[in-house]
C-alpha cells in the first residue's frame, strides 16, 4: 500500500514522501480501514517537525491523525458486523495511508447524512473546540474573544457559541480575512492590522470586558487580549501560530486576577469521561447533519501528491482542511 512517510524531523514540504509499504493486520481490539479521506492538521505539521508533544518512532514514521473510511477487517474480540461501516477515527497516528490501524472501540460509525468531507474532519478540530467552550468560564451571554478566527477551529467555535447564546468576537490577521468571514455571515470580526483594533474591541465586548479569551495566534496580541479581559477573566492558550512568547504584563494579571492556562485537546480527550464524550460527539453530529456545522475542504490531494498537498495546507485563506484521498 501507499503511505506518506518521513524517516527524519523537519519541514512537511522537505522530508514527507509517498513510499510503498506492506499493509498492516489488526490485532486483537482492532481494526483495519481503508482510508478514505484524511484532513491536513496543524498539529500533524508540528509532528513531523518534532515539535509537538508526541513524536511518532523514526524512520518510517506515517503522517496524519484524523481519517474517514470503511472497514476492512477485523482483529480477535471485534464483532465482525462492523466490516463494510464508514467510520471516522481521530487520536490515531498514521492516516496519511491507504490503510490503517484502529481501536475498535474509538472509530465512530456514521449516519447516511454526513458527508466525507464532514466526517474526516468531524471529531479532532470541532472535538477540541465543543470541549474547549465546556471548559471555558463565559456562559449565556458574556463575551468570548478569540484569535485565529478563520481557522478550522474558529469558524467553528463561531457555531457553537451561538448555538449557547455567548458572544464572540472575532480576531484575524488579516484584513482579507475580515472579508472572508463577513461574506459568511460572522459578526464582530477584526483585523488586528489595523491600528485602532483594540479600541474598537472595546467598543464591541464593553467596559466590563470579555470572561475568556482564546490565544491560537502567540506574540503581542496576547497582551492585548489580556487588556481587554475582565476581572476574575481567562486566557486559555490554545495554539500559537507565530511560536512567539507572550510578553503578559504582571500588573493586569495581578489587579483583574487573570487565570492563564493551556488547554490540549487530545489530553482532554484522552481523561474524559464516555458519557460526556458521547454526549458532545452526538452533539457535533447533530450540528452537521442540521447543516448548522459547515465542513468544508480546502482541496484534496493523492497520497502520491503529498508534497502539494502540504504546500497547500501552509497556504493560508483556504476555505477548509486540505486533505490526503487514500
């Protein structure tokens, strides 16, 4: 089978190459799939960089986290039945391959009504962000800032917070951006290119600033987030995009009682409890199969053409994940 593969850390672009490589067999507990469609996450990026908190076995390490697909056998102690389901699996490692491993127990069998495109991306990016909004402190009502508005993540966190009746407002880097999400029907959106940014956020969230504030983005506008907090308000680091520190000030955080924290979602993930994963997962599919919850693709490549298919998901302003077809 083919399989995008990298035997050293480094630039997805530079190290990923597509590699013919024998088919695995599920053992006990697990399942095969047949991949067929994996989405290209951030944090698949950082993995094969070796910055990410996991660091996949060199060499012959397999990209991808995420995947839709059919199963295609089954190991010792799976009920056979499940042959043939379309699933969707996330917290795996290694989808970025025609076929792959599974825990029986973690891949989700979907309804007629998702679509491919929604379903390879279904748990991972709207997981995270439904389990970070559970975790945040605002509630019907208050205010949300968040960076990275038009990221996968952002533009669902867009959904979800309405759907909770909370306020959002919306930060991009760029005033394209800002088009990008207006022309979708998002409010309070802003670009914090422009030089009086903070001020007009201030007008948007109130004096009495925003509960929680959500940082995908790093650097500068960390501060500016924490500024525009109010007392007993959060700063929850979810990503950061530029890599750079946060230069906080003490006296904010000490006068207005600022909690910072990091918020990893396959940690989350991982330690929570079944019932209350089911109860988000169902959540999120009912969202999608409504149509409340858009996920769209930002292009999709063959495993053969993965060196574009990475070039592609380092382009910003897609309108989706890019992913990998087995």
């Amino acid at each position: 089978m083919k399989a995008a593969i990298h035997d050293t850390f480094g630039e997805p672009i530079e190290v990923l190459k597509a590699t013919e490589i024998d088919a695995p067999t599920p053992g006990a507990g697990e399942v095969l799939v047949k991949m067929t469609l994996s989405p290209i996450h951030n944090h698949d990026l950082w993995t094969i960089r070796g910055t990410y908190g996991y660091k996949p076995d060199l060499p012959g390490a397999i990209g991808g986290s995420e995947a839709l697909g059919t199963i295609e056998a089954v190991g010792a102690g799976v009920d056979a039945l499940m042959i043939g389901k379309r699933v969707s699996i996330a917290g795996v490692h290694g989808t970025w391959t025609e076929y792959f491993l599974a825990p029986a127990d973690g891949v989700l069998p979907l309804p007629d009504m998702i679509s491919d495109t929604a379903g390879a991306q279904l748990i991972a990016m709207p997981f995270s962000a439904i389990s970070l909004l559970e975790t945040l402190k605002a509630k019907k009502g208050d205010w949300i800032i968040q960076t990275a508005a038009n990221g996968a993540v952002g533009k669902i966190m867009v959904t979800l917070a309405k759907a909770r009746g909370i306020n959002l407002l919306n930060l991009v880097r760029r005033d394209e951006a800002v088009q990008e999400l207006t022309d979708m029907g998002i409010e309070n959106v802003l670009s914090t290119s422009g030089a009086d940014w903070q001020k007009k956020a201030r007008e948007i969230v109130g004096d009495a600033g925003a509960v929680s504030a959500i940082d995908s983005v790093g650097g500068d506008v960390s501060a500016d987030l924490v500024d525009l907090l109010g007392v007993d308000g959060e700063l929850v680091v979810f990503g950061t995009a530029t890599g750079a520190p946060m230069p906080l000030s003490s006296g904010a955080l000490i006068m207005k009682h600022i909690t910072v924290k990091g918020f990893w979602g396959a940690r989350i993930s991982k330690e929570m409890d079944p019932a209350e994963r089911k109860r988000l997962i169902t959540e999120l599919v009912t969202l999608v199969a409504k149509g409340d919850l858009a996920l769209e693709d930002g292009g999709v490549f063959a495993i053969d053409d993965v060196s574009d298919a990475m070039k592609a998901a380092l382009t910003p302003g897609r309108a989706g994940k890019v992913m990998i077809r087995g």
